[in-house]
C-alpha cells in the first residue's frame, strides 16, 4: 500500500511538470523557426542588399513595395592648372607642374528618388527609379587667394577664360527614369547550403530637358556655341541613356552576413543633345562618356529582430572602389568653360581638311561641319573610392525604413586633355591638316594623323590643362518603403 500510494504522489508531480515542458519547447521552437507558412521568417531572409521582391511564393502571391528616399549631396574640391613658366616653385627645363591654384568648386544636390519593386515570379523582380533633381547648384569661389591673380586662368591676349566667384543656375527637373529586372539565382532562403547570387540590369532614359553651359552672372547665361549672343535653357539632363549591369553575392552566417558586388555603367549619347551633336566628328579620340566599374565588399549586421512583430534592425557598412575610364564628360568646369566669351573657345574649329591647290598644303574644307566648343572636354581616367554605413529598420509586416550616410573621394585627374591629333589615320594627305611631320628636302610628307576637332590649345595643351584635385563627396540618404 505504502509503494502504491508513493507510485501515486509521484505520478500527480510528473504529469504537471510534464505539461509545463512540452508548453516550453514549443514556445521555443515558435522563437526560433516558423511552424506554418503564415508564420513570419525575418531570421531567415537574406541582406536588404540582395533582397529581390518575388511573386508566387508560398501564401504570399504577389508582392509590390513603393518606394520614397531623399538624397542630399554635398561636393567639393579644388582647381588647379599646370604650368610651364620658369620660376622657383613652378617649373623648370621644360617640364611642367601642375602647381598653381585657380578656385575652389562646390556642388550641392538635393534629390527626390520615387521607385517600384514588383514581384513578377519566384526569385524575379522588376524594379522602377524616377529621381527628382530638386535642387542642383554649382559654384566656383577663391583659392588661397587665386582669384586675385588673373593670369592663372587667362588666354595668351590676357583675357580671363571665366571669373572667380563663378555661378552656376540652380537647376531642377528630371534627368533620367529606369526600368529594371533582378533574378536571384541561388537564395539562402530557399536552399541554405547555397549563397544567395543576385543578378540583374537596367535601363536608364533621358527625359529631361539637355544641360547647357551657363553662367549665371554673364548677360547671356547660357550661350548658344554657334551664336553666343543667344541664351538656352540651362537643362538638367545629361542626355544620356544608359545600361546598368550588376551581382551581388552574400552569405548569412547567424547574425552576420558579408556581401561582394560587382557592377558596371555604360552611357550613350542622345543624338540631340551637345553631347551627341559633336561625337561623331571625323578626327575625334573620344566619342563616349567615361565607362565605370565598381567592386562593393560589405557586410550586413542584424543585431536584433522580433519574428511575431515582423521587425528588425539591419546594420550596414560596405567600402566601393569605382574606375572611371577616359572619355568626354560635363565636367566641374563645364559651365564655366562652356559660357567663356573668349575666342579661342568661341571660334569653330574645322572638322575636316582638303588638299590646296598646290597639290602639298592641307587647308581647312570650306565645305566641312565645323566644330563648336559646348563646355564638354576630354578627362583622364581615375579612381574613387567610397565609404557607406546606414542602418535599417523593419518596424513591421508593411514598413520599412533607412538612413545611411557616405563618403567618397575621387583620385586627382586632368580634365581637359584632348589630343591635337588623331594618329588613327595617318594615309589621308589631304585630311592631315597640321598633323604632318615637317618635310626635309625632297622626301615625301609624313602624315602623322588628322586634326581632332575637339582639341583646343588654350586648354588642351601641356602647361595649360586644368586638373581636378582632392574631391570629396558627402552624401546623406533616408528612405521609406511601404511593402504590400
């Protein structure tokens, strides 16, 4: 009796305790994976960098997420112009120096970004960007006191090229809107013994109304190249559309998930924009834009989330190196530049050359397009380098929020650099113009090319080209997603 009553009391203490733990394994399992498919599953997706917005998928068959951002951005750097004159601390025996201070240049963006990521099938997306250019203004104010000393930016009569302080209008309007498709490859998510591999490209429009060289405190602002005396809009597009391609590669490991991306840029001239106007000019090096590629290594942090309420907290850093190759490209002093009253930028250079009637000289083609300079010039190829860290909050199911700030600095770069010469061509006697090697006696000219009709000796030539200097860029960004 003693051992059935012991068996008894034993057996009421078991099966309460019993209970009390199946209850807390199960809240625990609920803690820590999703039991259903309507239970939230935040710990498992993948970075906010190759998130892609699908369709089709489990209960969840469409997915659209609206898009509002506001960019601000804040640009300096300085000016500088090489020089061949010999004096102590420029230049001596014939070399030159790119030593002396001409301005110091300022730009400030602020930018409205308007998007859409709708879900197409599983793992694919389409993407839309419509940036807003609320405001973009651009000046050029004193160096070190070099707005004192004319001469630095002078043409050989004395003439200043353009003034210091120097004024941009305040331009707005609508450059671009894009179109684009993501695919994820691979997704942890669905498949954890695989990386998550995001591929995707898109296409950029121009819209907006072409930019033009102005000068805000000149009595014609924004001078035609052809008739300087009338005035354009200043515009705000660049004129170009454009490919974007990109991948990026990320692998979560608990809270930590490190990223690799790699993505390339390739703009093309609109035919009705200046840009287009002189880029098929016979004699021309460069016809096209800069090509840029950038590498992206980052990782994102997730040092909180709440599975029941949809939220979570992502922590972002990423280093970005971009190549810029050389090309033709609005440059920092494409408005001053381009609005110079000088003739040595005002005079149509000719596009083409004929023999004389002497059967020997080359002479411009009175028949031939000639070539007006607009402000866009040939720029050396550099490197930049950015830094970026934001955060981003989930605050539920629908919202979803972020702020991040970055820093990029740009590799000094000439960027007026065009070569008097094309040396492509060097079997057209009549087309050399001056690109021909002087004749010695009675031996046969030698053609070493033909004249590029972008080449402008005031700004071109060594000890007279402009540089770019110690760019720095500093960029504030939030943005608010509504996911349906």
């Amino acid at each position: 009796m003693v051992v059935a009553s012991a068996k008894s009391s034993v057996n009421r203490l078991i099966g309460p305790l019993a209970g009390m733990l199946v209850v807390a394994v199960a809240r625990a399992a609920s803690a820590d994976e999703p039991v259903s498919v309507g239970e939230p599953e935040l710990m498992k997706e993948t970075a906010e960098t190759t998130r892609v917005v699908d369709a089709f998928d489990r209960n969840n068959a469409f997915d659209v997420h609206f898009l509002l951002g506001f960019r601000q951005e804040w640009k300096s750097a300085k000016v500088r112009r090489e020089t061949s004159l010999n004096q102590p601390g420029l230049s001596t025996g014939g070399f030159v120096a790119p030593t002396e201070n001409i301005a110091s240049y300022s730009q400030s963006r602020s930018i409205l970004d308007l998007g859409a990521d709708i879900g197409i099938y599983k793992d694919l997306g389409l993407t839309i960007r419509f940036p807003v250019i609320v405001s973009d203004s651009r000046e050029l104010s004193d160096l070190d006191g070099a707005a004192k000393n004319v001469a630095r930016r002078s043409d050989q009569d004395g003439n200043p090229i353009f003034s210091v302080p120097f004024k941009s209008p305040t331009r707005s309007g609508i450059d671009w809107f894009s179109v684009g498709l993501q695919y994820a490859v691979t997704n942890q998510r669905r498949d954890p013994s695989k990386p998550t591999w995001v591929i995707g490209g898109e296409g950029r429009f121009a819209i907006g109304p072409r930019i033009h060289a102005c000068n805000d405190n000149a009595p014609v602002r924004c001078p035609d190249p052809v008739n300087p005396s009338l005035s354009r809009d200043p515009g705000i597009s660049r004129g170009m559309h454009a490919v974007v391609l990109h991948t990026t590669f990320s692998r979560r490991e608990g809270y930590v998930e490190p990223f690799v991306g790699f993505r390339s840029l390739l703009e093309i001239p609109q035919g009705n924009s200046d840009f287009g106007a002189t880029s098929d000019l016979r004699g021309a090096l460069l016809t096209r834009p800069p090509l840029l590629g950038t590498v992206t290594l980052g990782t994102e942090i997730f040092p909180w989330e709440n599975k029941e309420r949809y939220q979570r907290l992502t922590i972002d850093a990423r280093v970005s190196g971009t190549y810029h190759s050389r090309g033709r490209d609005y440059t920092e002093l494409f408005d001053a530049l381009g609005s110079s009253q000088v003739p040595a930028l005002r005079s149509g250079n000719p596009s083409s050359f004929t023999l004389a009637s002497d059967g020997v000289r080359s002479v411009a083609d009175p028949n031939g397009q000639r070539a007006f300079f607009n402000g866009i010039t040939d720029q050396q190829s550099f490197g930049s380098l950015a830094m970026r860290t934001g955060a981003t909050w989930q605050a539920g199911e629908y919202v979803r929020f972020s702020l991040g700030f970055g820093l990029t600095f740009a590799q000094n770069h000439i960027v007026t650099t065009a070569d008097a010469c094309n040396p492509d061509v060097k079997n057209d006697l009549g087309g050399s113009g001056p690109c021909r090697a002087a004749q010695v006696s009675n031996t046969p000219t030698l053609v070493t090319g033909i004249p590029n009709p972008h080449y402008r000796a005031l700004i071109d030539s060594p000890g007279r080209r402009f540089s770019i200097d110690d760019t720095m860029v500093f960029d504030v960004l939030a943005t608010g997603i509504v996911m349906f």
